[in-house]
C-alpha cells in the first residue's frame, strides 16, 4: 500500500548543487570557536550546503552535558551570515521551534528519540501549522517503520512539504560492529510506501566509529539515498557529545572525494539490457511464490493430519535436519549460509503459524499497535 502524502521535491526548494545534500556540523554547539571556526572550514567543501548542530541535546542520564540552548542558536545565525550555509538544529518541544523561528533558522530536526513519542511528534506538528520550514526526521531508535512513517505523516498533515526521512540506524539488542544497526530493508520499505519521499543516511549515528563511516555513505548513496548527514568537529577528541564519531571538517572532504556517486539509470542499451534482467526476475519471482504457496498447502496438510492424531506442533528434531540439509544444499550452490538460515527460518515461521491456526490457537502476529 502506498500512503497519501503531498511532498515537495528537495529539487524545487534546494539549489540543483546541493544534491545529493551534504550536511555536517557538530553532534553538539559547545562554544562560540568551535561552532564558528568548524563552519568556517566546512564551508569550504563545495558539496556541504547545510550546518548542522544541536543545541539541545537528548542525553540519557540528566548529569550530562544536555546542550548550550538559545546561545547556540546566535552562534548559528553567525555561521549563516559569515558563511552562506543553512542552518539547522534538532528540536524536540514547542519552545525549541519558537526559538529557532526565531533565529532564523533554516531547516528543523526532530530526533530519533523525539520520533518514538507520538504525543511529542503531534505537539510539534501543531506548532509548525502554517509554518513553512523543511523538517527533517530521523527514524525512531527502535525497528518500526510505521512510527516513522505515522511522524511523517502528522507533520505532512500540518502542512508541512518540505519533509525528508534521515536513516541514523537502529536500536539492536546483539552486539555489532554499528553503534545502530543499518538495517536498510527498513528505509527502503518507508521508500517503497512514500515514493517522491527524499531519505538522506545519518552514517555517524550508525556507525559510532570514524572507520566505518565510508562505507556506510557509499553504501547509502549506492542505494540511492538522497544525501548524508555526517558530524564534524574542530577538534572531535575532546567533543562533548559522541566525539567517538566525529571528524574533522579535513576527514570530512576526504570521505567526500573517495564517494562515487552513481546515476539512478544509464543509457538505452543498458536499460534494455536491464530491463531485459528485470523481467528474468520477475518470472522467478513468480516461480517463488507459486513454490511458496504449494509448499504451506502441504503443510496445511500435514497440520490437519497432526490435529486429528493429537500430535505437538514443532518437532525439533525434524526442524534441526531440515536446516542441516538444506544448508548444505545451499552451500553446493553458493548461496550464503546467514542468509538461507534466516529465510528457513522464515518459512519454518509461517508453516508454525499455519499449523496453529489449524489448531486454533490465537494469532500472536495480529497486534499492530
Ligand atoms: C544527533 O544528530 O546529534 C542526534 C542526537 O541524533 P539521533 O536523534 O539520531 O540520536
Ligand atoms: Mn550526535
């Protein structure tokens, strides 16, 4: 299903060298030199357009530095008008847009833990009926699509056109190598449901690591991702705010140089040739599904027949050769093994699924929130 929405281009409200749109800045504005002397620097990269910093800042524990406040927001329209840059802070409450209207500020932010909170992303929606500012939204700390989506939503029914979705990753329970796990099927979901939606990458917040942050851009730009979000820092080793993550403005133009970017399509020949391979996989696509289908009719089967004979639903030993087998299936023909595991145990969920419904049992996938 695709969802109503009425969104600007970032074409028509950003000049055509600002795409893909880079922006950099601090995680947080600490003092009136690193704000200004940070802008100065990245002002110099042609491909950075907008500054980025925040002013207030969500901490988890209250004895942290929470953020200069309204005297950041002059140090910004500073940076404005020495540098030509726009502007934009991360808001998370009605008072924090009525002083960064008030400052002048070009874009808004509402941050990811701002967007887990439907109260707080409707306060703020009310707030800006009428106001027309670009808002930037950052997917919410936890894996859910619709929360993000349910943000956009209630800011684009206030009126609010100028909207772009910031991919910062994901809260993950297991350890990994990001500070928030990627998980790109979830931005390219919110793509596929909200089309003309412009979806920029956050890789600082991913990543939690100056290393990594590369690849997680070239990946995002290769996915065709709209622009980055990358924070810069003066001097990041003494950042009061995830200096971990931060480069500086030099790094910064480096990551920039090293990013190929890509065309969303090439020639003829080639988007025939394209077209050609897309409907190879549309055919096999359909085999998949037909295959799908006869596979949980047969399970359906099996349910019943279990049903009548009063016997338990899973059987782990069945399910334990099951992945045995077909892993080592996989493996003859190349396909990656986390990959076949999870798709197994995706199938295995469904068929689970079907058999206790058969048995009727209640459906624990029903509560969507
Ligand atoms: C930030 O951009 O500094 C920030 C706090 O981000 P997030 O809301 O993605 O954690
Ligand atoms: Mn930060």
């Amino acid at each position: 299903m695709q969802n109503q929405f009425d969104i600007l281009p970032i074409s028509q409200w950003l000049p055509a060298s600002a795409i893909p749109l880079v922006i950099s800045g601090p995680c947080s504005a600490e003092n009136h030199g690193q704000v200004l002397s940070t802008a100065r620097q990245l002002a110099r990269i042609p491909q950075v357009k907008v500054f980025r910093s925040g002013i207030w800042k969500p901490r988890t524990r209250p004895s942290r530095f929470e953020g200069v406040g309204i005297e950041g927001l002059k140090w910004l329209r500073e940076v404005k008008a020495e540098t030509g840059l726009l502007t934009t802070v991360e808001v998370a409450k009605a008072s924090h847009i009525e002083d960064a209207l008030k400052y002048g500020i070009d874009i808004l932010w509402i941050g990811a833990r701002t967007v887990v909170n439907p109260f707080s992303v409707q306060e703020l929606a009310e707030v800006l009926k009428g106001v027309d500012i670009p808002v930037m939204v950052k997917n919410p700390l936890n894996p859910d699509v619709k929360l993000w989506l349910g943000a956009l939503e209630r800011l684009n029914s206030s009126g609010i056109s100028k909207l772009i979705a910031v991919h910062r990753g994901f809260y993950y329970y297991k350890h990994s190598i990001y500070r928030n796990q990627p998980m790109w099927e979830i931005p390219i979901d919110l793509q596929r449901q909200v089309p003309g939606l412009p979806i920029i990458c956050d890789p600082s917040h991913i990543c939690g690591r100056r290393d990594l942050i590369q690849g997680v851009s070239q990946k995002a730009l290769d996915l065709g991702m709209a622009g980055l979000m990358i924070e810069s820092h003066i001097d990041p080793d003494v950042a009061l705010t995830d200096a971990e993550q931060q480069v500086t403005p030099d790094v910064l133009a480096g990551i920039i140089s090293n990013l190929i970017v890509r065309m969303p399509s090439g020639d003829k020949e080639f988007e025939t040739h394209l077209e050609q391979l897309r409907r190879e996989i549309d055919k096999m696509d359909a085999e998949l599904i037909d295959i799908l289908s006869r596979r949980m009719k047969i399970v359906e089967e099996i349910g019943q027949y279990k049903r009548h004979n009063n016997i338990t639903i899973l059987q782990i030993r069945r399910w334990s050769e099951i992945i045995h087998d077909r892993l080592n299936l996989g493996d003859k023909v190349g396909l990656h093994k986390d990959f076949l595991l999870r798709l197994l145990q995706l199938v295995h969920k469904e068929s689970i699924r079907k058999q206790e419904e058969i048995m009727g049992l209640p459906d624990e996938e029903e509560n969507e929130g």
